[in-house]
C-alpha cells in the first residue's frame, strides 16, 4: 500500500523538468486543467491575474493541460505552451499534457479523484490545495478564477 500523499507526488512540467507543491507554491496551489480550443479557456486571462496577485503571498496556478474532454488540447508542449503566452501573457507553470481521468491519469489527479470522489468533468475544473498536501476546495469549469467563493478560498489559504 502506497503511503504517498499529494505533496510527494511528482509533477512534470512543460519543459520537462520535475517539481512537486511544495517546490511549486509556499502556501498553496490552484491546479487546473485547461485546454487551448475550449469555451471555458478565456479563463486564462483571470487565472493569470490570480497568479499575478496572489503570487507574492504564496499562491501559484499550475495548468495542467489535458486532451480527454473534446480532444480540445491537441497541441504539442512547446505549442500550449506558446498559445499561453502569446495570446493570454501566462506567466504561471504549465505541467506537460496529461490525463485527469481513467487508468492513465496523472497520480496527482488520481489521489485527488480516489475513494468514490467523482472524477473531473471537464476542462477548467480547478482543486485548491495547500504546498502540503491538503485539499481546501474544488471549483468546478464554470467557476471562474474571480468568482467570489474562489477568490475567498485562495485569500483564506493565504492567510
């Protein structure tokens, strides 16, 4: 039996090296997966101003980029990671494209998904979780960044 827990979990980044929340954020990290040709991916605009404002507290946005809903992620590393920066100025870590979901999902997606937890449905779905491990919220896609109960959530992390 593992006894891993999710702030041990490895997480590879877009460029290929390997972090995990701790190494990420001092306090706590809003992941997300997101996907370039999705309704919900203006969101992009509003994730990188929470990253912008929080950043200095604590907080990171990590992208986690995922091809299982709609096929609406198709690019390569270097594409996502180009279409983030040039059209929505991302500044914050993008992980390289994985699956949330099923047997292939990442183990971090995985641990947040166990024990009859339903899995994610869709792109932007976002998981608020401490630098040690600790799940404080889940948001769903329609949730936006700036949504009041969102930014409540982050800011108490924070505090």
């Amino acid at each position: 039996m593992s006894t891993q827990t999710l702030d041990t979990i490895a997480l590879i980044l877009n460029d290929g090296s390997e972090t995990s929340l701790p190494e990420l954020a001092e306090r706590a990290v809003l992941l997300v997966n997101v996907a370039s040709k999705c309704g919900f991916t203006k969101q992009y605009d509003a994730l990188e101003a929470l990253h912008e404002k929080y950043r200095g507290q604590g907080l990171s946005v990590v992208g986690i980029p995922c091809n299982q809903f709609g096929a609406q992620e198709p690019g390569t590393e270097e594409e996502i990671a180009e279409f983030c920066r040039k059209n929505f100025g991302v500044t914050f870590p993008l992980a390289a494209k994985t699956d949330v979901n099923g047997p292939e999902a990442h183990p971090l997606y995985a641990a947040l998904t166990k024990d009859g937890t339903e899995p994610v449905k869709w792109n932007f779905e976002k998981f608020l979780i401490t630098n040690d491990g600790d799940v404080l919220g889940r948001f769903a896609s329609d949730v936006t960044p700036d949504a009041p109960e969102l930014v409540a959530a982050v800011e108490a992390a924070l505090s």
